[in-house]
C-alpha cells in the first residue's frame, strides 16, 4: 500500500468498490439539502447520503445537457473537444466515445475490477442500419402510427443483429438499459443485444406530453413505467452478487430519471402535492435508496466509494412556473435551467460517500468538475494515466481527504447550442447574450462577466466595467482550447476544430 493511504485499512481504501449514481435532469435545487430554504421536494435518501458523505456546493457537468455531459464524467475530457460541439447525440447516433479513449471503467478494468453499466447510455452506438434505411428509421411518424409488414422485416432484419459500438466495447463488461428512454428502440438492451424484436409502433398514450417524444419501433404492448424499476431491480442484484465474488466491482448506473417520460408509478403519484415532476424526483429519490439498502445488505457500504450526481439542471418544459408558484425552486438560488450557460444549466448535486476516509456531514465549497473523477479514480486506483488520457481532469483525493485549497482554478461548461462559459476563481464569463440555451430572460448588451463570490444569480453583468477580465478569461479560453488538454502534460490534439465564440458577424 502507498503513502497516500497511510494509516487507512485495506477494506476502506486499498480497492474500494465504486458505485456512481448518476440522475438525469435533476436540478440543484431539486435536493433537500441542497436547497433547504426553497426546496419543497423531500429527498430523503440523497440527503442521507449527504450526512454520510461529503456534499460538494460548486461542482459542474461539462454540458447543459446530457450526452455530452455523461462523455466527460466517463473520460475526464471536454466534450467540446470532440465532434459534438453542441446538442445531443442524435436518434441512431454513432458512438462519441472513440474505441481507443480509455473511461472510467476500462482504468477500473486494468485493475481487475469488474464493472457494469445499468441504465441510460445516449452516447450512440454502431447501429446495424443500412445508410439506405436511415430516412426510414428517422422519419417522423404519427402518435397513432400502425407498423406495417415492411417496417416489421426492417426492424427484425436490424434488431436480429448485434449492436455495436455500446458500453461493452468502452471498459463496461455488463451492461443492461434503455438507451435513451423517450427514444426508441423503444425495449431494453442487454450487452449488445435487444431484449426481443420490436414489432410495433409505440402506442399513442405513451406518446402524451412529457411522456416518450419520438416515435418508433418498440415491442408490443411496451410501457414506460417499468423501465425505472426494472433498473434499480437489476442494479440491486448486481450488488449483491458482487458481494460473493473476491473482486472488486464498479458500477456506473445512468438512472432514467427524473428526465421525461414522466412515467411516476402509482404508488408516487401525487406524493409530492405539486406535479407530476416533483413525484418523479420522489420517486428517483427512492430508487436511490433501494441501491444504498442493496449495498447495505450486501455488507459491502464500509468498503465502497459512492458517488451521486447529475447530467445537467432541471430541464425547463416540466412545468417550472408551476413548481416556482407554489415555492419550489428546481435551481435553488442559481439563474438558469437545463441548457443554459447560466448556472442552473450545469452547476449540479455532487455528492461521496466513502465510509472512513471522507468525514461524515462534511461540505465543500472549491470548484470541481465531473470530469474531475477520473483523475480521482486514478489516485484512488494508483493506476497513472497516460498523457492523452483524463486530458481534463483533475483528482478530488486532496477535497475528499479533507484539505480546502483549490484542485483546479478554471473550468469550461457549455449550453446546448456550444455557448462556452469558462470560470477562473469566482470569475464567470459567458460568450454569449443570453442563456445559450432555453431559458428566456432580458437580453444583454454584450457577452456576460459574473463575480459569483457576490453574485451567485447572475444579475449584475460586469463585462462592460471590467474589460482586463473578460480579456482575460476570453485568452484563458483560448489556451486551454489550443493545449488541448487543461491539466498539467504535454499538449495534445482536439478531434476536430473547435467551434469559437462570440461568433463574429
């Protein structure tokens, strides 16, 4: 064992079990203890977490949204840097995460871990579909559409077939989920399999507001309530199992939720007495602890090191103004939603426990970033990574051991539409008039400059009075592009050139 676990028992540092829990769409202020002033949601089970573990207050997802945001936490590396300089992937997207970048779970892999993914991946696949049916597999069809024998030999002539591309060919050896819930295929996939053909267009209900949002093949008589469920299910008896195995394991679950389809189960439904969103984030509360009761009863919570977050804010469309009018707020104290550059786009819950190294009930206010956990998982796993590896990351073993000195002095989070806002210290600048995203609000004059140690709501534009400071993000921006990495090592490349702001005119 090295220095850096000097005193520790072997069963609490030397190979913890990892587990990270990561929702979807749920905002900062959607957590109780994250938002105790404004927050009407209980949140029970994260907030026990909370107590348990360390609650970080300044953490940040890569993206306003998810695709690009679950690229980072799973390489350490900007997604900016790739060919998905705004948006999501795409319905039958290709893979984003190229064969060759090493994830979380291959360093955990080279180690000896094993490791699984359950739940949502939406970050493309190889998809067996001839170039000469993708128009047919894009098209938009009606909620009430019938499946005709062509699109029944299409489907199964495409869902016969391996499906490339996936989890398992990025470090995971088990993987089980829907790959984007309101997406079809609508079905579950295991390994690189569907979990039988899909036949059938998705039936019309199921296509109601703020339920699933594309049309497409999926199986007969296919529902949306399940699918939560039957993935904390899984996920539970993946933990226990591992419980009788002599490795370690790393489990990363995606959770489908509190993301549309709103798809509450009945037993959640109207728990929270304000919409149907506020039940859903109940209910993903719930499924929470259903996985920490799993571990408990496993025996394994005193040797495994978990971590909870989220992709991106609460996404605006679940009816916002109604929860606000009614005293909660899904931002908490920040300006913004899902998508925006502002801070409620991306600045998100961020919570470890890891029983008997990290204090119990402690918070921390420094700057950190979800690509920050590979670099962590490196210490943790004292498994170097190479120089074009975790390009963006840096380790949060110093914060979680207790020490208050800053791990990183900048970071870059982006809206869907590219829009970069790049901190250093408490200084925010954002390259853009507006949110960057959905969130609409009285537009500015220029690009924005935030002081968030006086101004964590981002109403005082200070661009216009400090120009030295928008210049000198605006160069830092431009450093930290051109390096292509942000950490300490030799330059490397981006895949692609990256897209600049403010675009000139």
């Amino acid at each position: 064992m090295s220095s850096l676990w000097a005193g520790l028992s072997p069963t609490s540092a030397d190979t913890p079990n990892i587990l990270i829990i990561y929702a979807d769409d749920l905002g900062y202020g959607d957590v109780q203890c994250y938002n105790p002033d404004r927050g009407l949601i209980p949140t029970p089970n994260i907030d026990r977490l909370a107590r348990e573990g360390m609650r970080f207050t300044d953490a940040h997802s890569s993206s306003g949204v998810c695709s690009p945001s679950r690229y980072t936490l799973l390489t350490g590396r900007y997604h900016w840097r790739t060919s998905l300089q705004s948006g999501i992937v795409g319905l039958w997207g290709e893979p984003l995460i190229a064969p060759n970048r090493l994830t979380i779970a291959g360093l955990a892999k080279k180690s000896g871990y094993n490791t699984a993914c359950i739940g949502k991946w939406h970050l493309g696949w190889d998809w067996p579909i001839p170039n000469d049916a993708l128009p047919a597999m894009r098209a938009n069809h009606p909620k009430d559409a019938q499946a005709t024998e062509d699109h029944r030999k299409l489907w199964s002539s495409i869902f016969s077939q391996p499906i490339e591309g996936g989890p398992i060919t990025r470090g995971f050896d088990l993987y089980f989920g829907t790959d984007v819930p309101n997406w079809p295929p609508y079905c579950f996939i295991d390994q690189d399999r569907t979990v039988g053909i899909p036949s059938e267009f998705l039936g019309a209900p199921q296509l109601a507001r703020n339920q699933a949002s594309k049309q497409g093949p999926a199986l007969k008589d296919w529902t949306l309530e399940p699918i939560l469920p039957a993935l904390a299910e899984r996920a539970s008896a993946f933990i226990k199992s591992e419980g009788n195995t002599p490795e370690p394991f790393l489990l990363c679950i995606p959770l489908t939720s509190p993301h549309t389809p709103l798809s509450v189960n009945d037993e959640w439904k109207g728990q929270s007495g304000l919409n149907l969103y506020a039940d859903m984030v109940m209910e993903t509360d719930a499924v929470v602890g259903n996985i920490l009761n799993a571990l408990e009863e496993s025996g394994q919570t005193e040797q495994t090191l978990v971590l909870f977050t989220s992709d991106n804010g609460c996404a605006p469309y679940i009816d916002v103004d109604q929860l606000e009018a009614k005293g909660h707020f899904p931002s908490g104290p920040l300006r913004g939603y899902k998508s925006d550059a502002w801070e409620g786009g991306h600045r998100v819950p961020f919570i470890v426990r890891w029983p008997k190294v990290v204090a119990p009930g402690s918070t921390n206010h420094q700057l950190i970033h979800q690509a920050d956990w590979i670099a962590t998982l490196s210490d943790v796993l004292e498994t170097p990574l190479a120089e074009n590896e975790g390009e963006d990351s840096f380790s949060l073993i110093p914060l979680l051991k207790g020490e208050n000195k800053p791990i990183r002095e900048h970071s870059v989070s982006c809206s869907i539409r590219g829009i970069p806002s790049i901190r250093r210290g408490n200084w925010k600048l954002v390259l853009d008039k507006g949110s960057g995203g959905w969130t609409k609000g009285e537009a500015e004059t220029t690009i924005q400059l935030y002081d968030l140690s006086k101004d964590i709501a981002e109403s005082n534009n200070l661009a216009a009075t400090q120009p030295d400071k928008v210049t000198e993000l605006s160069q830092l921006l431009e450093h930290l592009i051109t390096r292509g990495r942000s950490n300490p090592g030799p330059e490397q490349l981006n895949d692609v050139k990256v897209k600049r702001y403010p675009i000139k005119p």
